[in-house]
C-alpha cells in the first residue's frame, strides 16, 4: 500500500502568484516541484531557443572547438566514440550530422555490449590508432577512461571527451579534487571548475553544446545546427534526465522539429511500429527509443547509426523492420526473463526480504535492468537480477533502487568480493561469481536499515479535487504543461469517496483495468494500465461485489482520443 502526501508548499504558490501571466494552476504546480526563482519560472512559462545558455560556459569549450577546425583544415579523420543506449546513439547523430554541415572526413565506432561493455573499448583504440585517425571525440561516454585516454594520447592522437557522466573525485587532506583524463578537451556539465548554470544535461545534449559553440565560431546555420535538437530530444527524454532548465527547451523544440521531420530513418520506425499519431514524449521514451535501444541490447546499435544515415529508402525501410523486429524480440524476453523471476520471488519469498537479489541463468544480460525495474516497480524494494555471463563460473547482471536506498553505496561495502562494479544511487551493474550470490543476497540484507515506511511507496499529490468538478477544459489546460517527466512529473489529484459504478478488465490480456465512476451526480470514465493487482485487491476487499462501492482514487485528468473526439478520462495512479 502506497503513502499518500498533499504538497503544502504555501509560501512558494504565494511566491509563484507574483509573475506576471501565470495562471493559479500553474503557480501552484511549479511551486510544488520548488520551481520557484524567476529564471526557472520563466523557462516554463516561455520556453524558448533564445534563452538556451552560451555554450562557451562549458570548461574546455574554445579548446574543442579549436581542435575541430584544426583538423578539418589539415584534412585529418575525425572519429566518434559512442555509447550503445538510445543517448549514446543519439550523441553520434549529433556530432555526425552537425560535423558533417562542414566537413565529411568522419567515422565513428560503438563497443559491442555484451562482449566490450560500455566505454571506449580495447579494441576501439587499437583500431583507430591503426587508422591513422587524427581526432577523437567521445560522446556520453569517456570521462573514466583514463587509461584508454593514455593509450590514444601515446600514439598521438588527440583527443576530446564529451560526457554527463558523474565525475571520480579523490579527498586530498580537507579539499576534494575532480580526477579527469589527460585528454586534450573534457566538457562535462558537473565539472567543478566552471560556472555552467545546469548539470543536468544527457550525453546527445553535451554534442549539441560543442555543435552550438562550432556553429557559434563559424557563423553557420543555426536552423540547420537547431535539427539537431531531434536528436537531442530523444537522448533527453530516453535517459531520463531533468525536464526542467534548457532540457525542457530541448524537448520541446525537438518534438517541434520530430512531428515535421525530413529524417526518413526516423519516419520508417514509426510507420513500421504503426504510430500515425502526433510525436510526443511518450513516443520517445516507448516507441523510438526503445526500439533503437534494441540493436544495443540484442546487436549492434551501430545498426540504428546506419538507419539514420542511410539515404537509399528501400534500404531504410529494410532496416526499420529489422529494429521493430529486434526490439519486439525485446519485449518478447523481457516478458518471459520477468516471469521466471517472478516464480523465482513467489517460491522463495524473497518479497519478504528489503532487496531482492535473483539469479536466473536464462535471461539474456543485456535485459536484466529491463527486468529489475520492473520487479522494483511491483515490490518496491531494491532489486539486483543476475544471470550467466561470457565467463564461467560468473554471473553478471543490474540493480535498480527506490528513493530511500542508495544501490551504489550499500553495493559497495561488498565489493572486494566482485568482479566488477560500477553505477549511482538509483542503479548500478555488477559481475559476481556464481558461489556467493547467496552470500551476497545475505550480506545486503543483514545490513539493510530500511524501515517500513522507507518500503512503501510515497505518492505526493498537487491538490485534492473532486472527480465531478472535472472537466475537458482543465485536462486541456495541463497539456499546455507538458513535456513532463523526471523533477516535472505529471501533476496528479487525489479524490475521496467515489463510487464504483461499473468496472471491467479490458485488452488483449485482461491486463487493462476500466471503470466508470460516479460522484455528485457524475459519471467519469477511469483506466488503469497492468492492473491486475488492483483489481484483485477490490475484488477481495469488496468480496467480489465492486460495483457500488465506494473507494479512494488518485489520479491524472487525461484526454481519451477515439475517431475525432476528445473526451475526459482520468488516469488512475492508485486506488484504495
């Protein structure tokens, strides 16, 4: 059973109230997320490519740029480094379509997942000093790769590292000091030793920032340089990071650009997963995303590279399906790795443990993170999902976390007894021999301090409304908010006393739950997705008569689309 909290954060609504055209709804939804100094209140209400801060901000900025021309002008190979997730494939579109405005001498590599892992690679170095190339340019990736950074600078090879990642810090007597690699320009937002006024940029929002500053230097066309935020929107909202400061420009003036966009690659993807609807932030996190993601997971994501650079249509087409494909191979896995740890939780009753740690031999590496959130997300405690790796005799898998355990810090006691380890407070990725998985499970648990209340999900609310107040209007009203997500989540109500009118189990696998429900003499229509847990809840609370009863329900007012019309239909978050 979840917590439920009201906001009560009176004095910033009160503080939000004195700008000028800001709505009540407004001034109190941002005062509810501490969205309340006059900079951050005005990138909300009139976001805009004007107020994107100055590029040259970034520590090392005039340095990278000044390599790039210098190459170019001496005609040498420009290489990028990337990531295999969906901002890893987004950051190389963005230096590879904004370099390529100037100059065509470039090529790019990606590890493979499974058998390099993330970051710049053995193999990657090797190649390109064989090469010959003469810059290298990371993206999302590299500001821990010390030694491959050596090995590149040894041969001659100069070298830019592009990354958002967190920063190695080593304590000096009373003063902590950042450790980079001795690469030639290493822009990171989180930097200590610059005045950049936002950390939270993705790895493809970085690229944008150093196509924005050559751009800048050479006066180049910036409604060219600004197609690039297509890019960027998708790396933005896939690696879910902040939506709020320049991110949310980012989002919202590539979706602008996506909904009207001449990339046939991204256009075969969505005509093949049959999306004909408007490109939003859901489109992005669940269709495009996931679906170059997949080549990463399952093949290679320099797949999803030569979809978007491809330019022979048949070809693009050909490998669109091949994406959908993969990515419904994907879901395919995901479902049944799911499953069996399920099985595994239920038999074993690790439910009853503060963090949940599975080994199922089975399940394919690259989807036990897939999987561990979604077990996180169904029992709400830290989960840790395990499976057989290249090595014998060695597991490998991912964690994910909730609010009130920090995964990396409580993993990192054990760590003399791993493989490998690596990650932050709300995941983390790990190899392990297969004889002390058990031990570790033990270890984790015996030295967990979560509380009860720590083990129960929180749902904080904006505003008790009542469900018959409702309208279309006001849906509307939030959808001018939008894009939403991490730190400018969906505002959500909360009701109390409403009666159950009627209510039914809908989808292809009776997964959906749809309900009417009624108050003051109005009926409105509710759905509630993967919810057979809820309903299984009324139905033994109520003993199996639900309709007509009276329950408690936090919600999102939606719009439901169906043949032209447009309809209010509340999202429900929970019930009780």
């Amino acid at each position: 059973m979840s917590n439920w909290f009201i906001y009560n954060k009176k004095e910033n609504y009160i503080n939000n109230l004195k700008h000028n055209n800001i709505s009540k709804l407004e001034a109190l939804i941002l005062a509810n997320r501490d969205i309340v100094e006059d900079q951050s209140v005005e990138m909300f209400l009139n976001p805009s490519l004007d107020k994107l801060h100055d590029p040259f901000l970034l520590k090392d900025m005039d340095k990278a740029v000044g390599l790039i021309i210098e190459t170019m002008k001496s005609g040498g190979e420009i290489r990028v480094f990337g990531d295999y997730d969906q901002d890893g494939i987004a950051s190389v579109m963005t230096l590879l379509d904004g370099l390529l405005f100037y100059y065509d001498n470039i090529s790019y590599d990606i590890p493979q997942r499974v058998k390099e892992g993330y970051g710049i690679s053995s193999g990657m170095v090797e190649k390109a000093v064989d090469d010959k190339v003469s810059l290298i340019i990371t993206c999302d990736n590299g500001i821990t790769g010390f030694d491959q950074v050596k090995e590149l600078k040894k041969a001659d090879l100069n070298v830019i590292i592009t990354d958002h990642h967190e920063i190695e810090t080593s304590n000096d007597g009373e003063w902590a000091s950042q450790l980079l690699p001795e690469a030639d320009a290493v822009i990171n937002p989180k930097r200590i030793d610059q005045d950049y006024p936002f950390k939270d940029l993705c790895g493809a929002a970085v690229c944008f920032k150093l196509m924005a500053a050559l751009f800048q230097k050479l006066d180049g066309d910036y409604e060219y340089l600004y197609g690039l935020l297509e890019y960027v929107a998708m790396g933005t909202v896939c690696d879910i990071v902040s939506l709020t400061d320049e991110n949310r420009i980012f989002v919202i003036e590539g979706l602008k650009r996506l909904n009207y966009t001449e990339k046939l690659g991204i256009k075969a993807v969505l005509e093949e997963s049959s999306w004909m609807k408007e490109i939003d932030v859901y489109t992005l996190g669940f269709i495009l995303g996931p679906t170059m993601n997949a080549t990463g997971r399952l093949s290679s994501a320099k797949m999803a590279i030569e979809l978007l650079m491809e330019e022979d249509i048949d070809r693009i087409y050909e490998l669109a399906k091949e994406l959908v494909e993969l990515n419904n191979e994907r879901k395919n896995l995901t479902q049944d790795g799911l499953d069996k740890c399920l099985e595994i939780i239920e038999e074993n009753k690790y439910f009853e443990d503060d963090v949940i740690v599975v080994y199922e031999p089975s399940i394919n590496e690259s989807i036990c993170g897939i999987v561990a959130g979604r077990i996180k997300e169904k029992y709400y405690r830290p989960t840790i999902i395990l499976t057989d790796s290249n090595t014998e005799s060695i597991a490998k898998g991912s964690g994910r976390s909730i609010e009130s355990y920090n995964i990396y810090q409580e993993v990192l006691k054990y760590k003399e007894n791993l493989e490998s380890f690596g990650g932050h407070p709300m995941a983390c990725g790990l190899s392990i021999k297969l004889d002390i998985i058990d031990d570790l499970r033990k270890f984790l648990n015996d030295n967990s301090s979560l509380t009860d209340s720590q083990k129960q999900k929180i749902i904080n609310i904006d505003k008790a409304i009542d469900i018959s107040k409702l309208s279309l209007e006001f849906a509307e009203s939030l959808e001018k908010l939008s894009p939403f997500g991490k730190d400018f989540e969906k505002p959500i109500f909360a009701d109390k006393n409403v009666d159950i009118s009627q209510i039914t189990m809908i989808g292809k696998d009776k997964k959906t739950l749809k309900m009417s429900l009624f108050k003051n003499g109005v009926y409105v229509n509710a759905i509630k997705f993967n919810a057979v847990d809820d309903y299984n809840y009324l139905r033994d609370k109520f003993n199996g008569q639900i309709e007509g009863k009276k329950i408690d329900v936090v919600y999102y007012p939606d719009i439901n689309e169906f043949r032209g019309n447009r309809n209010l239909q509340l999202k429900l978050i929970d019930i009780r």
